[in-house]
C-alpha cells in the first residue's frame, strides 16, 4: 500500500514491520481521498535475506528495544513457523499469550501453540491448547478441526468425524486474526474423508 499524505500535517511511522502511518496529534482528523490501485514491482538482489529472515533481524532488535511489546512477540512467532522452526515459534507465542489480555489474541497465541506442537508430533502436548482456545472462543472453528485432524494422527476415526462435525458447526475467526483460509476448506476435508473412509 501506498500513500500520499499532505506535509502539513505532522506523521510517524509505528511498528518495525506491516508499519503503519499515524498522525503525531492523536486530535488530528484523518480525511481519506481517492484511493485507486497500482502495481509496483520491486527487484530483489541475489544477496538480500529472505523476507522472513530480514523481518526476524528487525523483530528482535525492535524487542530488544521493547521487551513489552507483545505484537513483536506474535510476529516473531509467525516468522519462525513460516520458517518451520517450530520450536523457536512455540517460545514467542508462549510470550505473546503471557502478555495480552485481548481475547481475540490470547485464542491466537494459544492456537499456534497448538498447530507448532502438532507439527512436531507432540499431541498430548496440542490437546490441552486446543481446550484452552476453546474455552477462550468456543464459537471458532479452528481447535475443533485441529482435534479432528490428531484425532486421525491417533486413528481415532469415530472421534476424528465428531472433532469435525463440531468444527463445521463453528465460525470462522474474526477477520482482525491471522487465519489460513485453507484451514477450513480443503484440510479438513482430507482429515474427514480419511476417517470416513476408514470406518468403512
């Protein structure tokens, strides 16, 4: 996203990454004009850092700098997952949770616990995260397909399908949250028709 903003009026950039422009005076009214899309395309050099890599660079000096900054936390913990480093996101995301009182983002600290244990096949370690997320927002989708999916893991069929039932009763996240839209399309129905079709 692009902006053109008018000079007069005294801005600051927040945030080390997905940095966001805010007016200096909290007072300042913020009119919105045009808004029209472009495409701009940027070149990467053969010796840049990854993304991922240059964002983790810039989280951590950031939470060096503020060690209370929850939402370094969380996108820390998104960085080493995409990077399958589960073990580094479980530990930022325990730090997010520990640190929010928001229900939306306690749920999704608590939830990419989960997902990062499963990953690492520890799923006696996933289940209570996914009991914690339920309790937090009973009426979101997500722990009740991720029980459905170790469920399967287990081969506990009959339990997988009620996992999943219970998950396709559910709603979405709020669209504030980071979700997979994938996680409620195609992935469950794998999970489901695996079950199904070993229950004969």
């Amino acid at each position: 996203r692009e902006r053109i903003v008018r000079r007069s009026t005294n801005w600051e950039w927040r945030n080390p990454i997905h940095e966001s422009l805010f007016p200096v005076d909290p007072e300042t009214k913020v009119l919105f004009g045009k808004t029209e899309e472009i495409s701009v395309r940027h070149e990467r050099r053969e010796d840049a850092l990854s993304p991922v890599q240059r964002n983790i660079d810039i989280l951590l000096a950031a939470w060096e700098k503020n060690p209370q900054d929850g939402r370094v936390a969380m996108y820390l913990g998104y960085a080493y997952f995409s990077q399958q480093d589960f073990e580094k996101a479980i530990e930022w995301f325990e730090v997010f949770f520990s640190m929010t009182g928001i229900t939306g983002d306690a749920w999704q600290g608590v939830m990419q616990s989960a997902k990062a244990h499963v990953m690492l096949d520890r799923f006696e370690t996933a289940i209570p995260l996914c009991f914690q997320a339920i309790a937090i927002a009973p009426q979101w989708a997500d722990p009740y397909f991720l029980l459905a999916t170790i469920a399967c893991e287990d081969e506990q069929w009959e339990e997988a399908v009620w996992w999943d039932k219970l998950g396709r009763q559910a709603q979405r996240p709020m669209k504030a949250l980071f979700v997979n839209p994938l996680d409620y399309t195609w992935r469950p129905e794998i999970v489901v028709h695996e079950a199904l079709f070993r229950l004969g």
